[in-house]
C-alpha cells in the first residue's frame, strides 16, 4: 500500500473478528517493531506478545473491555527498560519516545497487512505487570489489540496543518 494512503487507512479499531493472525503475517508486524529508530540506538524496549483466548478474565483486569480482552486474537504489550534509555543532558529520558516510534512502526504494519489496532495509554499498570510477568526494571507503557476489524472507520477529525505547523521565517 502506498504510504500516504496507509496513514489514511489506519484507525483506532474497537471490533475485531475472532479470525487468527497467521505466524508469517504476525512475524511481519513484529519485525516493523523490531527495526524502529531509537535514541542513540539503545533499543531498551520489549513487546509482549499474548494470546486472549482462555485470559479473558486476566486481561479484563488490565483493561475492561470486550474488544481488547476478548474479541481479538493477540493483544501486544509495549515496554520499556529505563535505566537503558538514551537521557538528554537536561535529564529527558527518551524510552516513552522510542516505545512511541516503534508502536507507530508495528501499527502502520498492521494497517498494512489488514490488521486492526488501537493504542490504549489508560490500562491497569499493576494489573499489566502482575498478568504479563513483567520483570523488575521493565514497565508496561502502551498496549494495543491486533486483528482483523469487525467494525469500519467513521471520519477522520483532525486540525488543520496551518494550526498545527508552526513555520519559522528565513
């Protein structure tokens, strides 16, 4: 799919289809993910990749609803290490932004392989650690469903490019 038309395309999906992701298109995803830019190519983030059925109560507990707990097949959770993160001289650590770049990376792949995702930032983060087995040291930053939609995109609200790009004068 052409690129412009890709980011068109993509949608916060809230329906999924029970229908299974097969191995190689699922590998796919998760390669755009592995292959994101990070700050001074630290590359100090994971992604849990879990299958719903049979946890849908667990999952409900790290966020109550149907279309992340049970409708889709896989749900991914994006984390961070922070003690290996690139940090800015003024103490800005970059991990929430390389997590942020990757998430795109694999949500724009799933776009394009007919996959529906949807970032979800209002999760349980115990719950998320406790249900994951996530080590300490490592933090759940951003999650997203992955499927097949069941539903369509409604329109696109977005600002318009003059209130949002500021141009400097030469």
């Amino acid at each position: 799919m052409e690129f412009n038309e890709l980011i068109r395309k993509r949608y916060s999906v809230r329906a999924y289809q029970s229908r299974e992701i097969d191995d190689e298109t699922l590998e796919r995803v998760l390669e755009a993910f592995r292959l994101a830019p990070t700050a001074a190519n630290r590359q100090p983030f994971g992604l849990v990749v879990a299958r719903t059925a049979g946890r849908e109560r667990e999952l409900r507990r790290v966020y109550n609803a149907d279309w992340f707990a049970s409708q889709p097949p896989i749900v991914l959770c994006a984390c961070v290490e922070r003690g290996r993160c690139w940090v800015r001289r003024d103490g800005k650590n970059y991990g929430d932004v390389d997590v942020a770049i990757a998430m795109d990376h694999l949500i724009l792949a799933a776009t394009n392989e007919g996959l529906g995702t949807c970032w979800i930032g209002a999760f349980d983060p115990v719950a998320a650690r406790e249900v994951f087995a996530l080590p300490e040291g490592v933090e759940p930053v951003v999650m997203t469903p992955l499927g097949y939609p069941a539903d369509t995109p409604g329109p696109k609200l977005r600002k318009e490019l003059e209130q949002l790009v500021h141009r400097e004068r030469w």
